[in-house]
C-alpha cells in the first residue's frame, strides 16, 4: 500500500511561519528595536507586520488539517516526549558546560517541570487538539450560513472589541486558547466549504493570488500606520489622545488585531491555490516543532542571542544588521531542524525494540481504559 503524500502547499506555509517565528524571536529577545533608531528602527516595524502572522497560520493549518483527522492519544504522548526529551538534554548541556549557573533545586526543577512561560504555543496548542474532536463535532452540526455567524461573533468578540475598548470589553492578548479555538474554525471552515474555490468564482487563479497578496500587504502598511501613528501622538497631552496612542501600541503586535488576523487568512488562501506534493518539503515541515522547541526553551533563549552577536547592549547604527537577522534566522532553523531530525531518527529506533513496544501497548491500553475508549 502507498503512504498518502500530504499537500505540500501548506506544509510550505507551515516551514515559512517557522521562519518567520525565528526572524520574530531574533528581534524581540535579541532586543533589535531597543538597540535600532531611525530609519533602522522603522524598517524593523515594518517587518514586524509582515512576520506577524505566522502563529495565526500554523493554527489555520491545523484547523484545515485536523477537522479531517481522527484524534490520537499517541500524539499526545509524542508531543510531550519531544519536549522532555529537549528540555532534559539542553538542561543536562547548560549544566554540563557550566553555561548557564544551576543550583541543583533549580536544576531539578527544570528537569521534571517544564517551563511553559516560554512555550506558551504548545500549552495552547495541546488543549486545541485534545478538544479538536469536539470542535469538529460543532462544525459539523451547523450548516454553512450559522457557521459564518459563528465566526463573525468570535471575530467581533476576541477582536474587533477588545481592539476598538483596549481590551475593556473582553481582555485577550491573541496568545490564548480563545484565539486558537477562532483560527481553528476558520481554517476547518474554509477545507469544509471548500471556501478558496467558492470565493470570487469568476476570478482566476492568477487574479486570486494578486487579491490575497494586496490584501496581505495591505493589512501591513495599515498595521505600521498604527505603529506611526501612536509615535504621533505621543507628542500630545491629552487624555483620549493618550488612550489612543496605547490601544495601538498595545495591538500593533498581538495575534488578534482584526488585520492581523486578516492578513494571515489572505496568506493562507494564497497558498491554498497552489496543488503540488513534495516530500522533502513535507520531511522539513514535519522538523518546524522540533525548531520551535530548541531555540525557544527557557535558557537557550536568554542566551541565544547574546552568543551569536545579536543581544549586545549597544546601539546598532550599521545597515548591515538587516542581513545579519535574516541569515541567523535560516542558520538557526537549518541547525534546529538537523538536531530535530537526529531526534527523530533516534526515537524511530528505540521504537523499535520491544520491550519499548510492549510498555506503548500497556499504556496505551491503560489510558484507553480510563477514558472508555473503544
């Protein structure tokens, strides 16, 4: 029997949002806009706009994705291996090479329990697959005319009002289970009514690609705009001038500001027009997790970017810094993606032996139990 090849269009995506996600780290915990002024500083935030999509987009990829696919407890459990396995190993090499100053409680500590403040993502993302059955189930039970309602409420509130009361009416930063549950509805909403090929019917494909690439850089420019504007008025003393100025500083960067989240729909739909199977492409997507899990666990982080020249307390002022930040993005994304699949391989083995195999079976029999699972 031949193995299914994924659609590589959107595995593409997901390699993208990863880079992206790297570009994103490199100038927020590398400190780029604090140590950048001027005209070096604006295309920063510009370039801000452009990266910001990339979380809303792995979620439409598993919404797209998962509304299709049977729920696996074996996922579940590989997931969390993956990250004891990453947080175990960098802990034991920080220690080893005296890289990072443990005591030996805050060594156990992050031994046994992992750090989520830095992979925040994955607790969203693990409560979203778990409940991914259920969420299916809704889509499901609605026809297409009370899922747009659906979704036009949730846009409007985890959105739109949040955005336009400074988070007065609802309080959400994007980086929240509520968020991830919208995106997830949208992209099942979009494979389920087959919404790239329903949408503008009498354009072509070539003319749905220039729509959803002006839409997305539209999003953008309008997004900087709010950037420049809240420096405007950062100048005058008025009260609601000052409310103003940090309803958009605050939104500017969160994952849902209402052209955020349009902006990572139109990217979405774009690589929706593309058909074409890849395996390599699909190898390298199957490694973005494993990218994310390395450079983001909690002291690689803090370190990072001060070993590579990034993080050095100094202003930069030499334009020489754009290219610097997008070559350590692809270096680090090609050496996490190695050491990913390194780990893959090994796991691979040690799945084979049996006695390993036997305790999967006991387990997963045990877990099926408890749940009543048939």
């Amino acid at each position: 029997m031949k193995t299914k090849v994924r659609d590589s269009n959107y595995e593409l995506l997901r390699i993208i949002s990863m880079l992206f996600i790297v570009t994103w780290h490199i100038l927020i915990h590398g400190k780029i806009l604090q140590q950048t002024n001027d005209i070096l500083n604006f295309v920063f935030n510009f370039v801000m706009t452009l990266l910001v999509v990339h979380v809303n987009c792995f979620m439409l990829i598993t919404g797209y994705y998962q509304y299709k696919s049977s729920f696996k407890w074996e996922k579940v459990v590989s997931f969390t291996l993956q990250i004891a396995f990453y947080n175990l190993i960098i802990n034991l090499v920080f220690k080893m090479f005296g890289l990072v100053e443990y005591t030996n409680i805050e060594f156990l500590k992050q031994i046994f329990f992992f750090n989520f403040s830095s992979y925040w993502f994955f607790s969203c993302y693990i409560i979203i697959y778990v409940f991914s059955p259920f969420l299916n189930k809704i889509i499901d039970l609605f026809d297409k005319k009370r899922i747009k309602k659906i979704l036009l409420c949730c846009f409007m509130c985890f959105s739109i009002l949040p955005f336009i009361t400074g988070n007065l009416f609802f309080s959400t930063d994007g980086f929240s289970v509520y968020q991830f549950v919208f995106m997830y509805f949208v992209g099942a909403y979009i494979r389920k009514f087959n919404f790239n090929k329903e949408f503008t019917k009498k354009n072509n494909i070539t003319q749905k690609r220039f729509l959803y690439i002006i839409i997305y850089f539209l999003c953008a420019v309008f997004n900087f705009s709010l950037f420049c504007t809240q420096l405007i008025m950062n100048g005058l003393s008025s009260n609601i001038s000052q409310y103003i100025r940090e309803i958009l500083n605050l939104y500017n960067r969160l994952y849902n500001n209402p052209l955020v989240i349009i902006q990572a729909i139109s990217l979405f739909l774009l690589f929706g027009t593309f058909d074409f199977k890849n395996k390599v492409i699909n190898k390298i997507s199957s490694l973005t997790f494993g990218v994310y899990l390395i450079h983001e666990s909690y002291y690689m982080r803090m370190n990072l970017y001060k070993w590579i020249g990034i993080d050095n307390g100094k202003m930069i002022y030499g334009k020489s810094i754009l290219l610097k930040v997008f070559v350590w993005a692809i270096i680090i994304f090609i050496l996490c993606a190695i050491i990913e699949w390194i780990r893959q391989l090994l796991f691979k083995l040690i799945s084979k032996l049996k006695f390993v195999k036997e305790i999967d079976n006991k387990f997963m029999v045990w877990i099926a139990n408890i749940l009543e699972i048939k």
